[in-house]
C-alpha cells in the first residue's frame, strides 16, 4: 500500500509491527505519532485525510457491485 511507503518516508521510525497495529486506526495512528515526534493532532488528521477519500471511494464502489 502506498500509504505505508509514504508513512515511513514521513515518520521513519515506524517498525511493521507499529504499522499492524495502525491501519485503518486513527486514533491509534495519531496516537502514534504524538508519542513519538510530537506533531499535533489536527495536522495529523490533516496529513491523514487524503488518504481515506480513495479508500471511501473503493469502498462505495465494492458495496454497489
């Protein structure tokens, strides 16, 4: 997935285990993040937002099929 290529470019101290426990997880991704660089809440959830537009949209398109 390309988020997770583009997570650890972002924030390069996540392990792949770091990563299971985030996906799809908000709250545990921001969480995350806070604990270890600091970085707050709303431009987490800022950074985060463009990619659940085209899981949504796969989403919707799986359910009409």
């Amino acid at each position: 997935m390309q988020f997770k290529g583009t997570l650890k470019q972002q924030y390069g101290n996540f392990t792949d285990d770091d990563l299971k426990q985030i996906e799809g997880n908000d709250d545990t991704f921001v969480g995350k993040v806070q604990e270890r660089y600091g970085d707050k809440k709303d431009e987490l959830l800022k950074w985060v937002e463009p990619w659940h537009k085209p899981a949504a949209a796969e989403t919707a398109t799986q359910k009409t099929r």
